[in-house]
C-alpha cells in the first residue's frame, strides 16, 4: 500500500516538520496551504493532516465536506490552539486523532503509522466481506459540484449521517437521490454494514412485500424454500426504499410498523424477528399530495418527514454541469479504455446552455456516449446531441450538408457559386414553411418575416405549386 499523506497547512515550518519526520520513513507528502486547494485532492488520499484554522475556513467544515466527499479517509485536525471544545468538535464530526502543535516528532510517527495499519485492516475486512460475487459495496460513485445547492445538500449529508434516523430524500428522476443515500450511509456508524437498495417501482406490488420481509417455504405459489428478505439481508445497515410513493397501502401498514418496533414477521410466519435496519426513503412525488389522494398513509409520511433531503435538479445547478461533465468523462476513459479526450469550448457552453430533463442521470449517459463514439481527442457538440436538432446550429447543419458539394463546385470556373447556393437554399426554405403551413402565405411569411407581397414574388420565381 502507498503511504500518501495530504498535509493541509498554512504554516511552512509545520509542513517542513512533517516532511522531515516522515519522508524518511518512505512516506509521500502533498501539501496545500488553504482549504480550497486542498479539498480538490481528498479523493486521492487515505490520510490527511488539516490545520483548524486556514486563511480560507475553518478545519472542522471542512472536516464535514471532506467525509462527504472521501468517506473512508482518516483525517487528524492540527491546531496550535488546543481547546476541548474544538477536539469534541473534530471527533464528532469524524476526525481520526487531534495533535497538537508543536509536534512531538516521535508521537507523530507513531500516530501516523497506526493509521496507515487501520487503513490496511478495513482494506482487509472490506475485501473478506467483498469476497462474493454480488458484492455489498459496489462502486457507488461521487456527488460531485460545488454549486451553493449541492453544497447545501452535503452539509444536511453531514448533519444527519451520524444520528440514526429515517431520512427521506426528494427529486426528480436522475438528480442522484441513491447517492445521497450511499453518501449517509457511508458517513454514519452503519458503514461497515450492508447497503442494500430496492426500488418499488420497478417490482410487482404482489411481490414486493415478500422481497422486503423474506417468506417461509409454502407461504405462497412458488415459494419452494424458506427465503430472507431485504430487512433481514440489511441487518445492521441501510435499506434504501426508492419511489416509495410506489407501495401499496397494506404494506406501507407493515412497514410503519416495523419502523416504530423494529420488528417484523416473513410471509407465512407467526414468528417475530428484529431487525437493526436504518431506512432511507425517496421520491419524485410530492408525498404529501399522494396523502391527500389516499395513495399514501399521513403516519408513515410523517414518519419519513422528520428529515427531508431535497436534491436541486441540475437545471438549477448549472455552475456543476461542467464539472460533473468531466467527472464522467474522466470515468469513461477509464472503463471503456479510450485515449484521452476532453471538451470543446462550443461543446462545453451546449452542455451549459441544455435544461437536461433527465438530470445527472441524461448527462451521464450523454457523456459516456459522446465519449465511445466521438472521434479524435475532442468531443464536439454534435457528438453530444446528434440527435437533438434544437442544439445544432443552422451553420453547423448547412456546412455539413454543403461540404462535399462545395469541395466539386469551387473546381468550376464560373460556377456562379454564390447565386446557386443562395437561390437552392431560399427555394427549399419557401417549400418546407409552405407544406408545414398547408399553403397558407399568411401564415408563411410572419414565419419567415417577410413581407407576403415578396413571398408571392418568391414563389412565382421558383415556380413552387403551392
């Protein structure tokens, strides 16, 4: 295992201190003198030595953004004004150790080396627990942006994380509500446990309630062997319900209960089993008009409404589509193998400019496309929305079209090349906005805007039936 260590330190000394403590001991160090620097490299480190007090912010939010953004690190707040406050402080909100300055070099060694050993056993343990083939801890991905929106968003990730309470996160379809739910479960004291994701919409209602509660053998046609379910598979984890506006009422009934009890029976079972299960809740329904309409049980919507996470739709977080375009970019070069490649300018201010109704979900695929079947090491906007006429210019379409005919023309001296080009193009614009008009000059020249007078003209020219 490489020993990298991030250092996040305003104070030179201190970060000479560490270099010439640790270096020799074959550690590699990267330091960065503010918080904003330094947040933009987390995801690369397992350990990170972050000052309390920065030019920039305070260490313990930036404590909260870093376990949003790499969950996993080991981060150890440094400070040279050692307050109880500021250590509860930083070991609540997830640091690993608090040292103090000046360093004690020795100590400093030791702490550091202990860390990189935890580091190494969690790597194990996750392994060992990862050892089957339908692995608990796929890669779940990043939230990523810096947009005031999302920002927000990771801050009530870090908020709610520790306490163990039902959370219901809100948004339309593709805004990364799964995410969310991975990002708290992740943070919370439940990390190690599974994180087991059902989504109601896509499972038959008849059969959803035996996927959650698991059923004994003959509970039902089909049912050949005793069979846990979801709740139980979850069992000192997370159970993230998606579209839960999706269930059926007699079982919203079972599932309120077994949030108040913790407990529950299998289909074709007397017998109760608990279950230490968190669960997380989502939507792209407004919950409370379903209970207006009879869909949705208040008790239970009041119980999935003590912490609502709303996430933003990327339309209203246009500063993260850039970002979250290279994002995964980044991430399709490396499943799909492909060369380097990046954006063009004209690329990059389409992809600003779309509404993107599907959301992150739409630039994603959007992005993984582009980036397959783009050629060269730049990928244009009509690599982005090859099927999208809204998004190709009238020049783009008209140099594509008039390319080749073009390269034949300029060959022929007094090809009268202006006049011709001109004339076509005008002659087959007049014919489309007629027959889409039903031939009415009216209306065809206010589309146009011309004068009808002229458009008469134009027709008798070019000789079009109308």
């Amino acid at each position: 295992m490489t020993k990298k260590i991030l250092v996040i330190d305003d104070d030179e000394s201190v970060i000479w201190v560490i270099r010439k403590a640790l270096e020799p001991l074959g550690y590699e160090i990267e330091a960065k003198t503010s918080i904003r620097a330094g947040i933009k490299l987390v995801d690369k480190y397992k350990l990170i030595l972050l000052d309390l007090m920065l030019p920039d912010g305070n260490g313990i939010d930036a404590l909260k953004e870093i376990k949003v953004f790499s969950p996993d690190a080991l981060v150890f707040i440094v400070t040279a004004h050692g307050r109880m406050e500021s250590a509860i402080d930083a070991m609540r909100e997830g640091a690993y150790d608090y040292l103090e300055k000046p360093f004690d070099i020795e100590e400093l060694k030791i702490v550091v080396e202990k860390a990189f050993r935890d580091i190494a056993m969690r790597e194990e343990l996750l392994t060992l627990r990862q050892g089957k083939e339908e692995m608990p801890f796929q890669r779940t991905g990043h939230i990523v942006g810096k947009s005031r929106s999302i920002l927000k968003v990771f801050k009530e990730i870090g908020r709610v994380a520790p306490k163990d309470v039902t959370v219901l996160v809100s948004g339309e379809s593709g805004t990364g509500k799964e995410l969310v739910a991975r990002a708290i479960h992740n943070n919370s004291r439940r990390k190690f446990g599974q994180f087991i994701a059902i989504n109601a919409a896509s499972i038959p209602k008849e059969l959803l309630e035996a996927d959650l509660f698991g059923w004994e053998k003959g509970a039902f046609t089909g049912a050949v062997e005793k069979t846990a379910g979801k709740i139980q598979a979850a069992d000192g984890g997370t159970l993230f319900l998606d579209e839960i506006s999706e269930l059926g009422i007699d079982l919203q009934a079972k599932l309120l209960r077994f949030l108040q009890e913790r407990e529950y029976s299998p289909l074709g079972s007397s017998k109760i089993i608990k279950a230490d299960v968190r669960i997380i809740g989502a939507t792209n329904r407004d919950l409370r008009a379903c209970v207006k309409d009879g869909l949705f049980r208040e008790d239970l919507y009041y119980r999935f409404n003590v912490i609502d996470i709303k996430l933003p739709p990327l339309r209203e977080r246009k500063e993260d589509i850039i970002p979250l375009s290279r994002y995964f970019l980044k991430e399709s070069i490396r499943a799909f193998e492909l060369p380097q490649k990046d954006f063009s300018k004209d690329a990059e201010r389409a992809m600003t400019a779309y509404d993107w109704p599907g959301n992150v979900r739409e630039l994603e695929n959007t992005i993984k496309r582009a980036s397959i079947l783009s050629k060269g090491s730049l990928i244009e906007r009509r690599d982005l929305f090859a099927n999208d006429y809204d998004s190709c210019s009238i020049k783009e379409f008209l140099e594509s079209k008039l390319n080749g005919f073009l390269g034949k023309m300029t060959k022929i001296e007094n090809s009268n090349l202006y006049e011709t080009v001109i004339s076509e193009a005008e002659k087959a614009l007049f014919n489309i906005v007629l027959k889409e008009t039903n031939g009415n000059q009216v209306k065809a020249a206010k589309i146009l805007g011309i004068n009808r007078n002229t458009l008469c003209k134009k027709i008798k020219g070019y000789k079009i039936v109308v």
